[in-house]
C-alpha cells in the first residue's frame, strides 16, 4: 500500500536539505487557491459524479526551482464505490526549471490520498511525472508507483497527455488538451479524453469553462451515470 506520509516527509526533507541556513527567507514564497466548479473532472472522468465540487489549495515556491504542494477537492466516487471518503487530498512535489533555452523540464512525484476510504482495495495513489514545455507546448508522462484509483494489480499504469495554452489578449487564454489513460490489466478502463478550456483573469479571479469528453463509458457512477460523458464544466478560481 502506498504511505502518502512518506512521500511528504521525502519532499519536505528534499527542500529542507536545500535550505541551507545561507537562504533568506525571502527565497521561499507561498500561494493560495480556491476554486469551485460545477463538476470535477480528472483526466476527462467525473470525480464528483457530475455535481459540483469545493477545491482548495497551497503552494510553497523554493529555491532553485525546487517546489512543494498541497491541493484538495470534495470528491463523490468512492462513496459510490461503497466507501467513505468524501475528499481527495493531493500532495506533491518536485523541480522545475529551464534545461536549454526555450525548453522547460518539469519533474516530481505525487500522492493522491482518500482518508477513510474503507475500499478493500485502496485507491491512494502514487505517481512519479516529467513534463516538457516548449512556448505555449507542454507534453506530460505520468506513471503510477502503486495501484491506480483501486484498480487492482494496476501498478505501472501511465497517462500522457499533450496541452497548450493560447494568450488571446487582455487576460484571456485558450488550452485545448488530449490525454491517454492506460490502466495496467484493466484495458477496458484504458481511454483517450479530450478537451479545450476558455479562461479569463479578473485581478486573481479567473473564471473558465471547458468543453470535455472521453472515448469511454466504462466509468459509470450511482444511478448508471457515465462519468466520462461529454459535457460543460463551469468553474471560478481565486488565486493569492
């Protein structure tokens, strides 16, 4: 079973062995986030059963590109699941920085952890991820350490995924997105999602709204809801 706890002791060691006491204060820096949207989708697939969600979050900022994390969303699948966990929490961290001129290299790990999840198979998740950015391109491989979402016998399980953000003028942006989920021993939960997204930055507060949808319809919810269906997702975020 994946330990969360180590993976955050792991990433807090790592930015600590940085912090040597040469480094000021002024070199780490913290941000906020919260956000509501009318239906967290995750990789194109609902995790709130197409109903809305509460999603908050926390960023520290070190030196040398080095980065920490936690992030938090009301979540509805794996009650439906016969579960009890009403909440995801995600912690992550890692390193980013510029590896050639133009060309950004981002690399980490990340937890997913469901508290009290009671599933017989549980859906913590640990991935390890790379992602390369060049201008408005960034090409992302996330590879799963443990089982994925309580698939079981799942590890080593992958998700690419190829997105671009687009700057429109006065603070409006474009992402379209296409990604490709492989679940290890489970191909018939393995599809493609899809989507393009239209935001706008109000001083901090950016309301969006995505087009998405996925190849699949074997992800299905309580009351035979498709949780991959094509849809619209309204959202507002408030960053400080």
């Amino acid at each position: 079973m994946f330990k969360p706890s180590l993976l955050s002791l792991s990433l807090v060691a790592a930015l600590g062995a940085s912090a040597v006491p040469a480094l000021a204060a002024d070199d780490f820096s913290l941000s906020y986030n919260v956000s509501a949207t009318t239906d967290y989708r995750y990789r194109g697939i609902s995790q709130s059963r197409l109903k809305p969600a509460l999603q908050g979050g926390v960023d520290l900022a070190g030196p040398n590109g080095l980065y920490a994390g936690a992030w938090a969303s009301t979540i509805k699948w794996v009650k439906d699941s016969g579960g009890g966990a009403n909440v995801e929490v995600d912690l992550y961290g890692g390193w980013k920085g510029e590896v050639a001129k133009g060309l950004t290299l981002d690399v980490g790990a990340l937890a997913y952890v469901y508290p009290s999840h009671d599933l017989a198979v549980s859906p913590n998740t640990g991935e390890i991820y790379g992602a390369l950015s060049y201008e408005m391109f960034t090409l992302k491989y996330s590879h799963s350490l443990t089982n994925l979402f309580g698939f079981a016998d799942s590890k080593q399980s992958g998700y690419l995924d190829l997105s671009a953000s687009f700057d429109l003028g006065g603070g409006l942006m474009l992402a379209p997105h296409i990604g490709r989920q492989t679940v290890k021993n489970s191909g018939d939960f393995s599809y493609t999602d899809y989507s393009v997204s239209l935001s706008k930055d109000f001083s901090g507060w950016v309301p969006s709204l995505t087009l998405v949808s996925t190849s699949t319809d074997a992800y299905v919810g309580a009351n035979d809801k498709k949780l991959g269906k094509t849809g619209a997702v309204l959202a507002v975020k408030y960053a400080f």
